[in-house]
C-alpha cells in the first residue's frame, strides 16, 4: 500500500529562503474564510441538502477536467458512466467507473487535477492511500461511508470548508427557486446567483428563440421588440439583485464590443426572431449586448464579467453524445486592446462600474489585459482562468501582469467549479501559488516583508470581496 | 518611520550560487559609463541648465507610467496636476498632489516604476525613509532642498550620472535649437538628436498637412511632391547627422513593408496633399516609407530603428483632455515574418544597414524576432521595450531571444525614459537582471564565468555602442 | 589553451535540491538506447558507410543552425563553402573555413548549437581544448585523424551512439535504394524510412509537376487523375511500410484541414495538373490532403505527422544562390484550434490514428494544443521542435504543455537533425531537462520521487517507442 502524504511544503519553490518566507506568508492566510465569487456549484445541492450519492457521482462523472484526460488516452465516455443525450447506454456500476479511474489516475501526475484530487482524497476524506488501479475500491468504500454520514451532508461541507460566499452561475430566465429555498430554509449560509445571459444572447444559436419564450414565460410579457427584450433584461438583473446576486458573467466567443443604433438593433433582433439572422447579426448583437450589460451595470450596479475566447464543443461526435461541457471546449486566440475599446471608451472611466475579465489567452496577459487593466478605472483582470488556473498558470498570470497591472487591478481567486467537494483544494493552491509569488519578491528585494503580508491577504480575501462587492 | 533600504542583492535570483555569480558579474559593470541612445528627455533641461522646479513637476506629471496607474484605481489625473489640452483646470498646489502621490504609493509594490522611484529617491535624493502617505511631504521637501542646490542641476546630474552620451528624439522639422545651444555652450556632455518621421509620415492624420507645412518651412521650400517630399527627409537627415545624429527611430502601427513604384508613391502623396487619402493609403504610404527610410540609412549611414504595435491614444475621453502619451497607448498583436519581408530582402543583407527593431508583443521573441536577427545581418533586436522594460519582462527577453539569436544580434538597453532623473535606475535594473540572467547560464554550465564577464561587459556598454555607432 | 570541460551538472537547476533529483533521474535514463523517429539523416552515409571526409564537411556545411548565426553576424555563406546552386564560386579550403567557425565560435555562447557542438567534441571526438580562433586548426586535426579510423565510420559510430531505431525522411517518388542497400548489407543496425509527401502535395509550386512526374515514374503508371494521384499515395505508403517505415511527416504552412467532394477534389486537381490552380486551390489542396493522409493512415495504421507555421526561403536572395535549407525558414503565427477542427472531428478519436503535430508558435502549447490533445484520443504533442529544441526552449514545453495534457500525450524526443554525429548531444540535452523538469516537480511535491521515476523513462524512452510503434 503506498502511503498518501500531502507535503506541508508542497508547490513551494524548492530554494530554502523562498520556501521559507512561502510558508510564512501562506500561514497567515490559509485558513482565511473562502470567497468564491464565480462557480458552478448546482444549488440545489445545497437547497436539498441530501447525502451525496456514491464518489463516482460526486467526484467523477460532473468533473470534466477529470473524464477529459481519460477519454484522451482512449477510455470512452460511455465507460465511465457520463449520461448520455442520445440514448446511447452508458456504464451504470459506478464501482465499476471508479476502478477505471483508479487504473487511469497515473495520467494526472503533474496535473492540477491530480493536486486537487490529491488534496480532496487526503483533507477532506481522509484518505491516507494513494489512488491507483490497486486502492480503487478500498478507497471508494472509505469515502462512500463519509458520504452517508452528517458531517458530509453538503451544508456541513460548505461550513466545514470555511465559504463565507459561495455565488452560483444561471440562466437569465432562471426563476432562482433553489435559492428561494435555502433563503426560506433559515439557514444561515450566503449562497447567491450569477446571471448568465449567454442563452438569450446568442440570437444565431438554434435554441434562441426558445430560450426567448422561457425568458417570456418568466418575466411575464410578451417579447416582441428590443425594447421589450432588454426591458426583460433588466427586470430579470433586478430579481436577481433582490436575491443577492452583485454580478453578471458573460460568456463569448470573442469580446467584441460596439454600439449599434436603435434602429439597428431593432432590425437585428426582429431577424432572430424571424431566425433569419446573419452570422454578422449575431455578431454584432453580441457586441451591441456587451455594450447593454455595461450600460445596466451601470445603473444598478452589478459587478460585469466577461470570458471570451472558447470554441464551444469543439468534438461534435462527443457533443451529439454527451452534450456541452464534456471536455471538448478549445481555446481561440483572443483580441482585447481593439475589440473593447467601445465599451472601454464609453464606460471604463465610469466609478459605478467593475468590469471583470478573464482571458484564456495568456498572450494577452503582459500584451492587452495588463496594460488596460494599469489604464482604465473600471476594468479588473480576472484570475488565472480554466486551463490557467494551475500551479504554473497561476504563475505565468502574477509574472506577466503584476508589473504592469499591480496587484491590486486584479481580483484575488475564482474556482470557477462544479466540483462543490474540490473548492478547498483549489483555493489551498491558489494561496499557496500567490504565497510563492510574493515570496519570490521578497528574497529578490522586489517588495519587503511588510508588504508581501499585506498583498497576501489582499489576494487571498480582500480583493475579491471588494471587486465583486461581497 | 519605515526606513528605506536597497538591498544589495536585489534582483539577484534567491539562489545564493547564482546570487553570489550574478552579484559578481554586475560589480564588473555597475560603474560603466551610460550609453543612452534611445529616450524622450527634452534637451532644453540640458540646454537652459536650470534648477528642476519641484519634485511633482520633475517626477510625477511627466511620467505616464506613474500616473496610469493612479488613474487605474480611480485618481482623477485632474487632481494629479496634469496640463489639460482642453481646458479643464487641473490641481496646481504640487504639495497636494505629491501627497496623493504619496498616499498610493503602495499601488507600485512589485513594479518597474516602484523599483525606479525607490532607486531614484535613495541614490539620487539621498532619501532614508519610505514613501507614503505619512512621509510624503517630508520627502517633497527634502528632495525640494536637493533640486535647490548647484549638485542638482540638470548638467550637474547628467556628469553624476556617468552619463556618456544620451539621445534625445526629435521631429524631423525640428531645428534642433536646443541641441544647438548645448554644443554652443561649450558644455562637454555629448547629448545627440534622432530623427523620428512620424508626423510626417502619417499620411491620413489629421495634422499630417500642417506638418508638412511645418517641414517646408524648416527647409525652405515648397514640398509638392512626392520627390520633394523624399528630398526634404533627406536634407532633415543629413542636417541631423551634422548635429551629432546617428540613428532615426519610428514608430509604426504595423511593420509592414511594400515598395511602391514611382508612380504609384507620387499618386498616393498627392491625394494626401488634397486630403483624400485612404485608409489603405496610409498603411501603403507608411509601408513604402519604411522601405525608403532604410534606403536612406543605406546611404547616409544612420542606424534605423523601428517600433510598431501600439494603439495610440486608446481612451478618447483621456487623449481628448490632456492630450497624447498620458498612459492610454496600447499594445496590439504585431506580425514581423511577413511584414518585414520586403524591407529584409532588399537591404537585410546590407552591410550599411543597421536595423534596429522592437516589439510590444512578446510572443513574437522567439517565434519571429530572433529567428529573423539569426539570420539577417542588418537586424538587431531591441531590448525588451516599454511595459517589457522591466525585472520579469526583461528575463522573459533573454529566455526567449538568446537560444536563436545569441547575445551578439541584440543590442543592450535603451532607457526610453522622459523622466531624467530616472536614468541610473533604469540602467542599474538592466544591469543586474543581465548580470542574474548569465549568472544562470554560468550555473547551469551552460556557459563558463570567463564567458560570462565578456557577455556582461558586451551587454552593459559594447553592445550598444556599436549598434548605434556611438 | 583554454580546457573544455562539460560538467556533470549541466543544464540543471542550481538549488541543490533540484540539482540532486535532477542527477538520479537522469543517471537512471542517460544510457537507454536512443530512439530516433524523425530527422534528416542521409541513408547513403550508414548504406555507404565510408569515412566522413573532414570536420568541415561533416560538422559545419550540413548545420544551417550554425551558418545561419555566422550568417547574420556578417560571414557571407560563400566563405564557409555552402555549396551554390547558381554557380557561384564557393571557398574550398576547408582548413580556412573551420577556422572562420572558430573565430567566430563565441556566438553560440548561450545557444543549443554551441551545447551540442561543446558534447560532440568532448564526447564524441575526445577534444580536450576550447574551441575558438586560436585552438581551431588544432582541433581539426584531431577530428581529422579520428575520421580517418574505424571507430569513425558511420555504422560504427551508430553503434556506439546506442542507436536502437534512426528514422530518415524520404520524397513520396523515393526508391529507397539506400535503405535497400542497408537492408541488403546484412548490418543489423536499424534504419527506417518516413514518407514525406510535401512536394507532391503543394500543387501551385513551380515544382510540382515534375513531382509528379517522378511519382509516375516510381509508381510506374500515368497519373492523369485525383483518384490515380492518391492510389499512387497508397502504393508508396504500402511500399514504404514494406521497407521499414512506420510513420509519415507533413509539412504545411497552415495546418488547415477540409474535406473536398470527389468532384470538388478532382476539379483542382486537374487545374493544378493545367499550371491553373489559384492560390485558394493550393489552401484546399493541402487542406484535403490532410484530410486523405489521416484517411491512410487510420487504414494502414502509418504513424501521421504534421508541422506546419515555416515561411520557407524568406531570403529569396540566399534561395536562389544556395537553394532551400540554408537558415531561412522563420516561424509564423499558427492557429490549431480552427484548422484541425475537420481533421479531429472526423478522425481524432479513432483508435487506428494516431496524428503527431509539431508547432514553432509557442503561444497554442497552453492555448490551443495541450486542450487538443487532453482531449482528442488519436491526438499527440510532438516535442519541442526546431528553435525550440533548447534548454529554455524544453522548459517552456514542459511548464506550458503538461498540466492541460499530462505526460502521456506527448512523444518524448524526436532529435530532427540533419548532422548525424550531434545525435547523441542532441538527446542528452532533452534527458537533461526532462530530468530538471521532473526534479523540480518532485521538490516542489507536485509529484513524488517513484512517480518521477516512471515519468523520467517514459519521457526517454517508452513514449516515443509507442506513439511511433517502433
């Protein structure tokens, strides 16, 4: 049996000196409570609060991180039980899932995957084994009793793991009920929504026009004009503000921003509805809603988030399958400095807003984000994000925006999860990587002692709470 | 009272093997005279010889890099005393506005801007205490009583700082009055203009037809045409080189090069001269230029130097009220393989060519720059520029250019600064990350430490000096 | 003189820590034979097996990474004998250009070339003495009266390189007479062929109809249509897997991939076969033909290649009077994510391909390429390629490649070299930084000491046997 050990020095420059001032600075800020101020834990997990059913459906089957590498060194998706959409049948025994993952867990070494899981198996479920093809099964009923036991109910989790925010990410027509309940249940977790306007964005998706009519059945009138349509927008982004969302996230293909006039944007929007749009339509009524959202955050104060960059369900032969959010979404290179320029030139000087960013195109980093982010008042640069949000991701990001950004244009860490059981261990990676950056700064006499424990904390807690305004 | 220190090792790696290399390496050339052959000090502080007013006019307003980053966390530049354009009034008690400087000066911890100021106030200003909100006007007037003595006066510094020869970039209808006056003097300090062609290049700007106006009348004679045009560069290139010149230097949205016949060039002149040039027009009139530019250094000898891939005056609201180079100039994504093509092909083997080129966009180091300088003899790569000109920025340079380029394609550092005070520091930071830079080589064998201190003594002043012909 | 020494360290970290992992890891993978799947070696020198004639022709004249840094520092390509193909008279002394290289051999300091060349000589030819102006003549003598010996000739040396498979490039029309002629000698060393399609396949080069021409007489049948051009594929594909080979390599400008109709395909053909095919027929030439070799190769189960982003010949100059290969390919841009999208839907997760692509654009390793292949099944990364086969180079790979993908979808090392007796400094230098790469993962506890281990000889060894099944 070889023996699980999580070094207390772990993603810690090895040279003595860093490694020392490291821990320091991570000491002060380890048990710090957690922000996670973008995610996409499900509520009704918490809403419910039932036992989680088996580690199969907890820590495999909704990870995509995980089943990605899998499926890449030849295992299908079928065989590890992911549900299909197509009625194509899938693996049912999940000891029998786990064990593939166990034979398979070798590929992560290295990965933040592995860190995490690593982590999750050892502090969280207090697993003292490594996981392999051999500690597959002993491992899965370790962790199956936790489950069925009050301590690992999902709102004794959220207390253990420290949250003090947890928002969630849903749809703009979203009748926010899950939230309703845990507001109704008393319980005195903060849990709040996010919204996600992406659906009724996209007016050249094939699914638009239904999500159209959701968005009518739930604001309660007709959507027949622009106007009406935004007027649903902000009604919508006022439900949610009632219901304690301080944010919106925007997800699109690229950032593009650009005002269209009201008779052009009337004229697009009675094309969609005729589903006669363009792809130049959805295009530019993507930036033209760019430019709306900031306008709206504005005006009620919603903090803005922005991710562009990602080709969408690049495999179609998993997505027919599988669905979105399988693992087959690639990055794009990605332009900033001209694409946000209007909204830049329009409402980046403007107090009321916090414009979040978040990029899967490093090459911006030091290039566009840096430098924008060192310029205009409203614009914040989101952390290292998905791919990036890794022990050498994290560090590329401090290396290539701190001197030209700061600190303090940035927003400490997002998990951006599903995963509800891996938040700790993502944030513990996050601290520790910052740790490590700040320390390196002090033993090359960058920034002194004094100051590395005030950016510290700034990191791990403060700027966060204070971008997105918890 | 927080004392301020320099740690003698900053900057160092906190490995002491390298630590120990790389200290030894820079004490080798820390007090080597400063070559500076490419900068934006105005020569009428050299000129006049007059006492710098007050530490907010001599170091605040002046320095974009310190002020964008005000601006970015919400500092209205109104309240930083910048000379508006437009006639907004602006804050004009510098006491007040050094106190606000002060009082976010934290904002700089880990910049290039941080590590300048800090260098600059102790080295320079003999300044022992941190600055910050508390100590701000404490240190306004010590630096105040400094700038008040004989030891502070701009020629005064210029010979304190070692300075060999320092160039200043100038409008080619300047008439180099200032530069003038120096060599009139009497004064020995070698201080030469470059000639920089923009404004009369940009053929499509609004003040393009005014600066012609403006050439013509530092020439003579009428320019109406393309010929003429050519003719009056030349003279200006000529009268330049008689003043001390030896490099012209351009800033250019893209690179790209193309020649264009006779006809062609003289057709696109000339609807500039009616104001009825394209878009297009401009990019082929620049793209033609660059390649007459070269011509032009082919005969007369002056070295050229070319910097291209910067949005300009990005936030309009900023640019309209306080005017160009206020910290809203952003980088783009530049392509040099294709671009250059033309210019390398027809003069990039010329062993009367030196080309001298920079770039805002990173990934272009080791994919294009260094692959094109490892190969064609007329070109040279600029140190890392601008928001690269910096601890990680630089160290990223020399990671990604040396392995194809060698040392020997590059050509030191260029302090590019406005800020003259500013000078030893920017070239103290070049000399100690160059020297950590080898000190990693020399310990990862890859070079030895006889090697080492001939790269070093190359870098810090060979290199320069002879890429510039100074 | 000065001592050329290698040190047992070099090309590890310095901490000590790392340093020492780094040695264990790398004690225990410095002496596996060597796999050599992919590089430019000529059959005829191991089908011959004749002494090589002197250290100029052997060492300098092939290696365009070493004229090309010679080149661009003003050392005209006619005085280091690189033959002309316009009849320009070349220098022939070749005891007067090896001492060029010497004078001009502190260049390399700090580059792959000079790494490898400082082992070869050590390792390889036992020379005791730097190699520089004054050593130059000396040293080759010494080579000189080495070449001359047994031990010199190349199966010798192939032996004693612990060569287990060399794999060379072949045109699609190549006889392979030379690996017959080792075949048929009954030397048990094992050389393989690789199929390169390239000329056959660019359909708008000057060139391509001779091609063609060629292939017809190879295949022995007229080549009059698009479905007689790709039988013709097959046969040299199934003659080329008879002889050895278990792979092709494609290289592309833009690795852009679309399926034509029978119809669509046949057109361009035809209009190529015309002299007629546009420069849009040429795109969607490769386009598709991308798209049939993938086809090939899920039926013949040939291991498939493709790197694509080179502007080939960018100094028309030196291409005309020394011809292609001579130091002036310079890497451009290259998008993965778009491109291959037609290829990996289509063939990406059949488990009969496996597809190999290599990129000079370090930006998509992160962004585009290490999402791909943590995804897409038949997908794998080839090494750090070209500029980037390099110590810093490697490390990039490693640091930006690993966390997306992991380990197992790269190949280990392929060495793609033309100068056969760098071949053993080549892979040293990958197994050196794979070992610093581990070690540094193993002191920073991302990984432990035993998986290290299993790593350190997939990376070696296991990897690049598998992916090219050799």
């Amino acid at each position: 049996m070889a023996k699980l050990e999580l070094n207390e020095y772990r993603l810690f420059d090895p040279e003595p000196g860093v490694r020392k001032i490291a821990r320091e600075l991570y000491e002060q800020v380890k048990d710090l409570p957690i922000i996670s101020p973008h995610g996409h834990v499900d509520p009704m997990i918490l809403a419910d609060n039932k036992p989680f059913p088996d580690p199969t459906e907890l820590i495999l089957i909704p990870d995509h991180y995980a089943h990605r590498m899998l499926y890449s060194q030849g295992v299908p998706l079928e065989s590890l039980g992911i549900p299909s959409v197509d009625g194509t049948p899938v693996e049912k025994d999940h000891r029998k899932i786990w064990q593939i993952f166990g034979d398979h867990f070798y590929l992560f070494a290295g990965t933040p995957t592995g860190v995490w899981l690593n982590h999750e198996f050892y502090e969280v479920f207090g697993i003292r084994e490594k996981f392999n093809g051999q500690s597959a099964l002993r491992i899965y009923d370790q962790i199956q009793e936790k489950l069925n036991s009050p301590e690992f109910l999902p709102r004794a989790l959220f207390k253990c793991f420290n949250i003090e925010v947890l928002s969630t990410t849903d749809g703009a027509s979203d009748t926010l009920e899950q939230h309703k309940k845990i507001k109704e249940s008393g319980w005195d977790g903060r849990v709040v929504p996010c919204l996600r306007p992406d659906a009724i964005v996209s007016i050249t998706a094939p699914n638009w026009k239904p999500e159209i009519n959701k968005l009518e059945k739930t604001v309660g009138y007709e959507i027949s004009s622009f106007k009406n349509y935004i007027r649903a927008i902000e009604d919508r982004r006022k439900f949610f503000k009632a219901m304690g969302a301080t944010s919106t996230d925007q997800g699109v293909y690229s950032p593009y921003t650009h005002e269209l006039n009201e008779a052009e944007a009337e004229a697009v929007f009675q094309r969609g509805l005729k589903g006669q749009a363009s792809e130049d339509d959805g295009n530019l009524f993507t930036a033209h809603m760019l430019m709306e959202m900031a306008r709206m955050s504005v005006e009620d104060g919603l903090v803005m988030q922005i991710h562009p960059g990602s080709f969408r369900n690049h495999n179609q032969v998993v997505f027919k399958r599988f669905g979105a959010d399988k693992g087959c979404d690639i990055p794009v290179a990605t332009e900033y400095t001209n694409n946000l320029r209007a909204l830049l030139n329009k409402y980046g000087y403007n107090p009321a807003l916090t414009l979040i960013v978040f990029t899967l195109d490093e090459t911006t980093y030091a290039r566009e984000l840096a430098p924008l982010a060192g310029h205009y008042p409203a614009l914040r640069l989101g952390p290292a994000w998905w791919f990036h949000d890794s022990y050498q991701g994290m560090t590329r990001y401090r290396q290539m925006v701190t001197e030209t950004a700061g600190i303090y244009n940035t927003v400490g860490f997002n998990d951006d999860t599903r995963a509800f059981p891996s938040i700790p261990a993502r944030h513990d990676v996050s601290r520790r990587v910052d740790s490590n950056f700040l320390a390196r700064m002090v033993t090359s006499h960058l920034i002194d002692m004094e100051e590395a424990q005030k950016l510290s904390k700034a990191l791990a807690y403060e700027l966060v709470k204070k971008a997105y305004k918890l």
